[in-house]
C-alpha cells in the first residue's frame, strides 16, 4: 500500500532492481568498448561467449558497489513515481 506518494516496499525493491539491472546493462556497455583484440584468435566460440563474460563481469561489479549509477537511477524513479501521484 503506498501512504503519503511513498512507494510500498515491495515497488521499492522493484524499483532498486530495476535501476540496478540498468546499470548492469550501462558496464556491460562500457566494458565491450574498452575490450582489447587479441591476435591470438580464440575462435566462434570466443566471440558468442565474451557477451556472457562481459554480463556476469557487469554484475558483479553492481553486487560490489557499482559506480553509483543504479542510486542515482532509483532516486529519479522514486521522484517520477511520487510525482505521479
């Protein structure tokens, strides 16, 4: 039940799930920019499994902190949210 343009627990853990998978998606972003080529050539398979390394690599940066996007992401969802009320 939301009480005074406050979320219920239940839409704030949503929401902080939300802003974190966000962020995920954000590193995810940067690290397939800042990865380096290698001349060693690891193959098809190397190429269709570095999405997957660069996922878990992006979530566990956010499970350690992140870079305090998701915060700042969870903060504007919760004022859209209690603005719409």
């Amino acid at each position: 039940m939301e009480v005074d343009g406050i979320p219920d627990q239940s839409r704030i853990l949503k929401l902080r799930a939300a802003a974190a998978a966000l962020e995920g998606a954000f590193l995810a972003e940067m690290l397939k920019s800042a990865e380096v080529k290698s001349d060693l050539g690891g193959g098809a398979g190397e190429a269709q499994f570095a999405s997957f390394l660069r996922e878990a690599q992006a979530k566990q940066l956010v499970c350690a902190g992140g870079v305090g996007l998701s915060e700042s992401l969870f903060t504007a969802l919760i004022n859209s949210e209690s603005s719409h009320v």
